[in-house]
C-alpha cells in the first residue's frame, strides 16, 4: 500500500477501513507541517498518535501530543494538526459520520 499525498502539504496517508459510515487511514505528517484550522459538520473525527509530537488544537485548546495520546475531533468544532518539529509524526486518523 503506497502512501497517497494528501490535500495539504506535508501530509500523506493510506487508507485503511473505508466504509460508508466512516473510515480510518495512517497519516504521515512531515516536519514543520500544518493542517489548517476547519471543521466537519457532518461527523467526527479522532486522532490516536503513533509516533510523534504533533500539535493539536481543538476549539480554543492547543494540546502537545506524545505517542499513545488520544484526541476526539467533535463535530462542527474547529481543529487543526501541526508538527512543530524536524521529525515526521505518524498519526492514525478515523472518522465517524453523524
């Protein structure tokens, strides 16, 4: 399974359960990369950090993730991805539809 380049740059990932009412791929977040703020009306979203030290904002709260952190997205709630760092961070990304 190759890595499929994502929307944004520095960030790929591979697709790992696709179903109708949701899914779940690994990420791979390059250093010195942001996923911008936004958010999804229609369902929500969970982080579980791999590897990594990525920054995760959720709403008005900034979080310093480490590997084994959990993150729910909810939705309609703005929230973004940043590795601050020099090294890649691999995240697992799922999505529950409402």
């Amino acid at each position: 399974m190759d890595w499929e380049i994502g929307k944004v740059k520095g960030f790929s990932g591979k697709n790992l359960i696709n179903l109708e009412n949701g899914g779940l791929k690994k990420v791979k977040v390059d250093s010195c990369s942001t996923y911008p703020s936004h958010l999804h009306p229609n369902k929500t979203e969970f982080i579980y950090v791999l590897e990594g030290n990525p920054k995760i904002t959720i709403g008005q709260n900034n979080y310093n993730g480490e590997k084994d952190d959990f993150f729910i997205l909810p939705n309609s709630k703005k929230h973004s991805i940043n590795n601050p760092t020099d090294s890649e961070c691999f995240l697992l990304v799922g999505s529950i539809n409402n």
